[in-house]
C-alpha cells in the first residue's frame, strides 16, 4: 500500500478526493493521511487516517511530522500551504533517510518564490516578462495605477491597487515590507504544473481566471496556449520543480505579452480543475510512487472546458445521543471472517480427501499453513497433492465460493443487535464482495431477520460501487429515511469504511477486531 500524508490539509477537500478517485481508478492501494494543527480541519474527514500537529513556527512540528512517517512507513509527504513549504524543503534529506518522499523543490527556489522581489529577479533571468518592481515608494517611478502588497504574501491578503501617489503613500504606510509593481491591465491565467522527481514536465496547463475570491478561482476555463506553455518550460528548465508548482500571469490586452505575476511551489488551490479536466496529476504521483515511467502528454485533457467550483459543508463533531439507525460491515465486524475461511476450507478438504490418500484434516492444515503464509491456497496445495486435473481447481474454487458457511454470530454480537433492535434502533449493512457469498453468510449468522435493510454493493453494478465509494451509503440514508447526522456506521477496516460516512457527515465508529483478518 502507497501512503501519502499531506500536510496542513485544512479546506483541501478537493484535492483529497482526487488521490482517491486515483487510487480507485488505478486499483492500486493508497492511504491517505492528512495533517492539521486543528481537529475541526473539513479536509481531515476525507482523509484515511487525521494527524493533528504542532504549529509550522513550532520546534516540534518537523520532529512530529518525521516521527509519523517514520512510523507509519510513509512513502511521500505533499505540503499544501505557503508556509510549510521552506521548513520541509529545508529537511528532505531528513525525510528521504526515513524513506518519505517530499514532493517539494530545492529551498533556494522556494526562498525567492516567497520573496516577490527575488521572483522578479528569477523571471528577468528565464527569459520572462514580469512587471516591473521597486522596494521603496521613494524609488517608484510613478506610473499609475499600480499594485503594492507584501513581498512574501498569499491569497491577495494585503493587496491594493492604487490609483494616485497620495494613495500609495497611504498604503505604504499600511502595507508591511512591501513591493510595488506596474498594473498589468488584461488576462489573468494560472499554469497547473507537475514535474517528476528529476524535474521532467508531465502537465503544464493553462487555464483562465474566469471569476477569483480571496486570490483563489472560483471559475476557470481549461486551454491550449503554446506560448504560455512554451514560456512554462523555459521556467521549469531553471527553476527545476519537483512536484507540482502553479504560475501566475496576465497577458497584456493591448500587447499581448505575458507578464509573469508569482510562482506557488505547490499543489494551488484551483489545480483539481486541471485534473477534472484530464491533467490528472494525482494519478501521475502514484504512478510515480508505484514505480512507473512517466511520459509529458496532454491528449486526454478537455480544453475549452469551464469549471466553477462551490462551498460544501461536512460535520466535524459527533454526538452519538442523536443516532437512531446503526449500520454495520460484515466481514470482521459482525463475525470473524476466519470462520468462514475456515468453514470453506473444511468443505474442499473433505472434497480432496476423497481423491487422494491424504486426510481431510491433514489437507485442511495444509491449506490454513498457505493461507497464513498469503500464498495461492489452491494452486499450491494441488500442485502438492500431485493433481493437475483443471477440473479438480475449478471444482475447489466452486465448493468454497458457493458453501453455506458454518459460521454464526457471537452471543455477545447477537445480544447487542437484538438489544438495538428493543430499543428502537434501525439497523442495516453495507458490505462488499462476491454477492453470492455475502447472501450465503448473512443467512448463516441469522441477520436477515434481525436487520431493516441489507446492501451488497456489487449487487449495485460491480466492484466499482465498493466501499470507499460513497452510492450505498446515500441509498442507506434513502432508504432508512434519516438525515447522515443521525445513522452511524460501524467498520473494522479504516483505509476504507469511513472515507464514505465522514465525508457525507454520517457518525462512525472503528471496530478494532484483534483476530481480523485485514486488520489495520
């Protein structure tokens, strides 16, 4: 399994959703653990695992955040903010000695992309047109209008435009360290970069800035520029990212040239429209971490597309007094799947045992050794009983598939759910797999007379509709005919059980089964 921690995670939801669909759609296993200094972070609930931390300014904050991935074997860690990003690039060899992966570039790049005034320098050096800057109001050489804001600011916080000498002047004063630099009348475009490790472009997209709030896009529209994408490369050639950087410019109305605006080292807040669009960077990353080549191509990305985005509310407390339907996984949760590996195992023994000299309790031991060691349990043990029949394989597979297991619930489990059930609670399932054996091992544990509502997600169309895929879960709530407050989901499995109710603002509850078999 590939782990990720992003760092100060906060309103990043977006983002989040992205290296998940990614996972999904690659099928390669990814967990996703997301860091904040506050528990109450939206992006936290999206995430597989929540990592509260110390302040960035903290002493501790670099020590924690080593300490997690060395102990969680994190494979790469992907900051999200401005702030973060000096300090991590600052420890890389710390974290690569550990074995994480900080997609992050060189802190002499982001120095200047935090100083607006090196940034200045760093465009006139690739090449680029950017406005012209001055330190000092007394340097200014008076042309109007202009802009003045603090040469390592973000998000436009603290950035004006001023139309007069006597505004600026009032501005300086309000303004601290400032830069200011010529207005630049015209288009505003950001770039959504990604780079690989050894700095090769994989995306560069462009795409306007169609309406913006507090510096971030609200609407953007997707297209092919060969000029900004050629300008892009002569930046990334000196600049030499790792990961994802977005650029900023405008292209002048009246001459259109592009004045380069700032340089943000990092995933920008608007970069999952790039990757809707089919600049899918997530899925570029995991290629990446799963040990993939990768090659620079834009023929799946939909130009001319427009994307707005919008606000979205997600509960972050819990109150488990307003619950009243209970929903639970099966396998590990209700009963312990090992009964029914078990259960199934007898079964083909005894099938075998009649083919060859061997026990069936010689040739259920054989097969729980194999099972136990995560080998191929049929392959192997028919290979080992000399039988090369197909038909023999086949036939194993078919009597353990479609058994009716010998499991049953607990005394304890059973009292719970009845115990529920009195007190007025509505209770269902939602589990995944093969939906003949799922149904097989609900009526052997009795539950299809005890729960309200049962679903099997491959039933709703495939593997695909599985947990961490949210469609069972909303036809729960339809079903059940209750808001997402007030049902609460009960799962052993954490890199998939929660994902779907914490981000739809259902309660959840982990259930940690010592004897699980994918116990996490």
């Amino acid at each position: 399994m590939i782990k990720i921690l992003f760092t100060s995670v906060g309103r990043r939801v977006e983002l989040i959703q992205a290296f998940k669909d990614a996972s999904i759609d690659l099928k390669i296993p990814v967990k996703l653990y997301g860091a904040d200094m506050l528990k109450d972070a939206p992006a936290l609930r999206f995430c597989d695992e929540e990592v509260i931390v110390p302040k960035i300014r903290d002493e501790n904050y670099i020590p924690t955040l080593l300490k997690i991935c060395e102990s969680e074997h994190i494979n790469a860690l992907i900051p999200t903010i401005d702030t973060d990003l000096l300090i991590l690039s600052q420890h890389i060899e710390a974290f690569k000695n550990i074995g994480t992966i900080v997609f992050i570039s060189q802190p002499d790049k982001i120095s200047l992309c935090r100083d607006k005034r090196l940034t200045y320098t760093f465009f006139k050096e690739c090449g680029l047109n950017a406005p012209k800057t001055f330190d000092n109001i007394s340097d200014y050489d008076c042309v109007f209008p202009c802009f003045i804001k603090p040469k390592d600011g973000s998000s436009s916080i603290n950035a004006f435009r001023a139309d007069t000498l006597e505004e600026l002047q009032v501005l300086s004063q309000e303004v601290p360290d400032y830069i200011i630099q010529h207005f630049i009348a015209g288009t505003e475009y950001t770039v959504d970069i990604l780079c690989d490790l050894n700095a090769n472009p994989i995306y560069i997209v462009p795409r306007i800035r169609l309406a913006v709030r507090s510096g971030e896009v609200l609407k953007t529209k997707i297209v092919y520029d060969s000029k900004i994408i050629s300008e892009s490369k002569k930046l990334i050639k000196k600049f030499h990212p790792v990961g994802a950087i977005t650029v900023q410019l405008i292209r002048q109305q009246d001459s259109n040239e592009d004045f380069f605006i700032e340089i943000n080292p990092r995933f920008g807040g608007g970069a999952p429209l790039s990757m809707k669009a089919g600049a899918n960077s997530a899925t570029a990353i995991i290629k990446m971490l799963d040990g993939q080549k990768l090659s620079p191509s834009n023929e799946s990305i939909l130009y001319e597309s427009i994307y707005s985005r919008f606000d979205q509310s997600v509960l972050i407390n819990t109150d488990i007094s307003q619950v009243k339907a209970v929903i639970f996984d099966l396998d590990d949760t209700l009963y312990n799947e090992i009964d029914y590996v078990k259960s199934g195992y007898h079964i083909v023994a005894d099938y075998l045992s009649n083919i060859v000299p061997e026990t069936s309790d010689i040739i259920f031991e054989k097969m729980m050794h194999l099972f136990y060691k995560k080998q191929q349990v049929f392959d192997i043990l028919l290979s080992d009983l000399h039988i090369s029949n197909p038909d023999t394989l086949s036939k194993c597979i078919y009597l353990y598939r479609t058994q009716m297991p010998n499991i049953s619930l607990s005394d304890t489990t059973k009292k719970a759910l009845l115990d529920l059930k009195s007190k007025g609670y509505k209770l269902g399932i939602i589990t995944d797999g093969r939906v003949e054996g799922q149904r097989a091992k609900i009526t052997a544990l009795g539950l299809d007379k005890i729960m309200d509502e049962i679903i099997i997600t491959d039933e709703l169309g495939g593997e695909i509709f599985r947990k961490p895929n949210d469609v069972s879960f909303r036809i729960m709530k339809y079903r059940m005919n209750l808001p997402y407050a007030e049902m609460l989901y009960v799962g052993d499995n954490s890199s998939k059980d929660f994902i779907a109710p914490k981000s739809l603002g259902m309660q959840y509850y982990h259930y940690d089964n010592k004897e699980g078999l994918y116990r996490d």
